[in-house]
C-alpha cells in the first residue's frame, strides 16, 4: 500500500500519525510540504479525487488565515486552493493519501481508516 504524507515534523498532531502509520509496519512517502508545496495542480486534485474539499486543505487557525479573510463564507474554492499555494503554511496537517482515499488526520487516528 501506497501512503503519502503531508507532513510538517514541528506538529505533534503530524508527528503521531507519521507513528501510527510506521506502527501499521508502513514507511510512508513524506512530503515536507513547507519545504516542497503540492503545486496548485495537486491540490485541486486532491480535492477532485477525494471525499476532501478545499477548507478540508485549509488550515483553519493562524493569523494568516485571519489576514487573508479565509473564514468569509463567500471565499471560494478556488480562492482557498490559490491561498493555500501561495501560503504552504496554510495546509491543515497532516493530510494522509491512500488507496482508500484521503483525509485531514485531526484528531490523529483519523488515518487508521485509511490503513490496511
């Protein structure tokens, strides 16, 4: 099985789903997105995909979330996915891709329905 993981090592929530992935005997492929960012292209097809939508991407706490009015009902999907590139911080972690789907690990063992 295929496991990809976006993951940011500085959030503990992340940490323990990368644990809970190896503990299923899994090395996952790990994405640093704050270092490499899912291009626009791969998050609209995240969201095409998958069961997730785009403020499932987005990372719902922060200041930036506040500055750039990403609360406002009214923003798009569009706008949230262009946010989100333009802002890797943006990206709700840990987001976990499988063969089963995909999904915004909160709380972390969100991603055992995603392992065999």
């Amino acid at each position: 099985m295929t496991v990809t993981l976006y993951h940011n090592p500085a959030c503990g929530a992340s940490r323990t789903v990368l644990g809970l992935i190896r503990d299923a005997g899994i090395e996952p492929e790990i994405v640093l997105y704050l270092k490499t960012p899912p291009s626009r292209e791969r998050l609209a097809e995240l969201v095409n995909q998958t069961e997730l939508t785009a403020r499932d991407l987005l990372r719902q706490k922060g200041t930036l979330y506040e500055e750039l009015g990403l609360k406002d009902p009214s923003v798009t999907d569009d706008q949230i996915l262009d946010a989100i590139a333009e802002h890797p911080a943006l990206l709700n972690r840990p987001i976990v891709v499988t063969n089963k789907g995909a999904a915004a690990c909160r709380p972390a063992d969100t991603v055992l329905r995603l392992l065999p």
